[in-house]
C-alpha cells in the first residue's frame, strides 16, 4: 500500500507589510498556500491577525526575528541584541557569533523569545508552528531556548530545513557557491536539530524547501523540483508578496535574506504567481501530495514525530 503524502504550502513573513499579507491571503483563497508565520513586531502584525482571523482554514505560526527586525521588548531591556531603535543585527553571520560567544545575549535572548511567544498567544490563534527569520531559530543557542519553552507554549511543531542539494541544482545553478556553504551549514544545524527535537517529541518534517532558492521559488522552479521529491511530508515555503504604494521591493528583497540571492525587484510577485499556478497545484496532486497545514495534521495524528 503506497505511503499517504503531505504538502505544507507556508509563506513566511506575515505582517511585514499590508503587501505582503495581502499575497499570502490571495494565495491562501485562491491557490496552494494552506499556512503562514506571523512576525508579531512588524509593521503589519495587526493587520495580518485580523486576516488570519478571518480565514480560519489557514494555519498560522510564530516568525521568530532575531535577525533584521524589530524587538518586542524595549531596547534597554535587551542591549545586547539591538540598538537604541529596538533592531536587530542585519548580519545574520554576526548575530550568530555575538549568540553563541557573547555571554550577556543569553538572558536577554530567552526573554525576547519569551516575549514573542507571549505576543503570538495574545492573538488567540492557534499555534500552529515555529520557525524564524533567515532560520537564525535552528541556531543551537536559539533553539534549545525555544525547545526549553515548548511546554508552556505548546510548541508542537519547529522548522528544520532540510532539502537535496542535487534536487535543486538539477533545476537552477546560480548562485552556487551559497549554495554550496549553506547545504553544508545548514545540514549540520538539521542534524544537531533532529536529535534535539526528536529527544523532547517536537514534530518536524521529513523535507523544507526554499533555503536554497530563497527569493526565487517560481513556478518553473517548483515544476522541475515537485517531481523529484521523494519524501512524504514534506514543505515547501516562500515569501509572496503583492507590491503597494510606498512599498519597497529590495527592502523586502533585504529583509528576506539579506545577500545577493534575493536583489531582484519583484521577486515577491514571481513567488505569489507560482503559488496560483494551476500547474503547480496539479504537479503536486499529481504526485500523490494531499496539500494540506500542520493544524490539520495534528488534528488527525498524522504529523507525530517526523522522519529524517
């Protein structure tokens, strides 16, 4: 009997603008987006909560940002993490030294995670996952901070990314020595998460796609890539987004990645395209995916513990 699949179709970065959240409803209403995660300090958090309220049948997490944003606690309260504005480092490779080296980012981290869940939870959304802006979540310090915290907030599901080298070079080439680095980088940090996760019964799935495309998961990048893809729960995610007036495309371009993967214009258009793309939604179900959220999942104690 052939194993049942499952696609998480998740865009990141809900309530960074009234743009953005208004590609992830539209993809959400009218093409194969069935999640979402909600950075709960951005400019656009409130409104994205009434959206999401709105839709009840998309599943919605925590956008943890430590890494180019803003805090929810003051800045004095959390000196070492940002400045006197309240934002955070834009390097995400300083950032992840000043965590793991600095002693006095420790405490202050804990409490600015802390906070975040606890903004998250005065929406009264369900909780359905959490992962992190530019993955700075799976950083061990981080993580083990949120794997501490999964309890009292009912975490029951965290981002690992994981995803084929060969399967997306197969498919686009450019910018192949990032590629390269963070296949290596963050197949360590997937490891170290695994056991992590697997230790204390946090769910995870099998494959993440959209690392090593960032900025460029295009419907003629997901119709070479869905048919190589192996694993049976799976997701895959990207940054729509839908332009407005006064809105800037490379600040959201530098807000998703913060390098020279994601410096086209426009990028968030192209994205939100390949999610409506009645092409893609048929090479999904075409290869045997049920397209579906980690809400649903749970509900029918399908998630449990992923495989690696």
């Amino acid at each position: 009997m052939q194993a049942k699949r499952f696609a998480i179709i998740n865009g990141d970065d809900f309530g960074f603008s009234e743009g953005v959240n208004q590609a992830i409803i539209k993809a959400h209403k009218e093409g194969v987006l069935t999640s979402t995660s909600l950075m709960v300090s951005a400019d656009a958090a409130k409104e994205a909560v009434n959206l999401a309220k709105a839709n009840p049948n998309l599943a919605v997490g925590l956008h943890l940002v430590l890494i180019c944003g803003r805090s929810v606690l003051p800045p004095e309260q959390i000196p070492h993490l940002v400045d006197k504005q309240g934002n955070f480092s834009n390097s995400p490779f300083f950032a992840g030294l000043r965590y793991q080296f600095v002693k006095e980012t420790y405490q202050e981290l804990r409490q600015e995670i802390r906070a975040q869940l606890e903004k998250y939870r005065s929406t009264d959304l369900p909780l359905s996952h959490v992962d992190g802006h530019l993955h700075l979540h799976i950083h061990p310090v981080v993580l083990r901070i949120l794997v501490d915290l999964a309890p009292e907030f009912d975490i029951k599901v965290i981002r690992l990314p994981s995803e084929e080298l060969g399967m997306t070079l197969r498919v686009n080439r450019s910018h192949l020595l990032t590629k390269l680095v963070w296949s290596g980088v963050f197949g360590r940090l997937r490891r170290y998460g695994e056991k992590l996760l697997e230790s204390q019964g946090i769910s995870f799935t099998e494959r993440v796609y959209g690392l090593l495309q960032t900025g460029g998961i295009t419907e003629e990048y997901l119709l070479g890539l869905i048919p190589q893809i192996q694993a049976n729960l799976v997701e895959i995610y990207s940054h729509p987004a839908m332009p407005r007036l006064g809105n800037s495309w490379r600040g959201y371009a530098n807000a998703i990645n913060g390098d020279s993967l994601n410096e086209e214009l426009g990028t968030g258009e192209a994205e939100l395209a390949a999610l409506l793309s009645s092409k893609v939604r048929e090479a999904l179900l075409s290869k045997g995916f049920e397209i579906t959220n980690h809400n649903f999942l749970s509900q029918h104690t399908i998630s449990g513990n992923s495989k690696k």
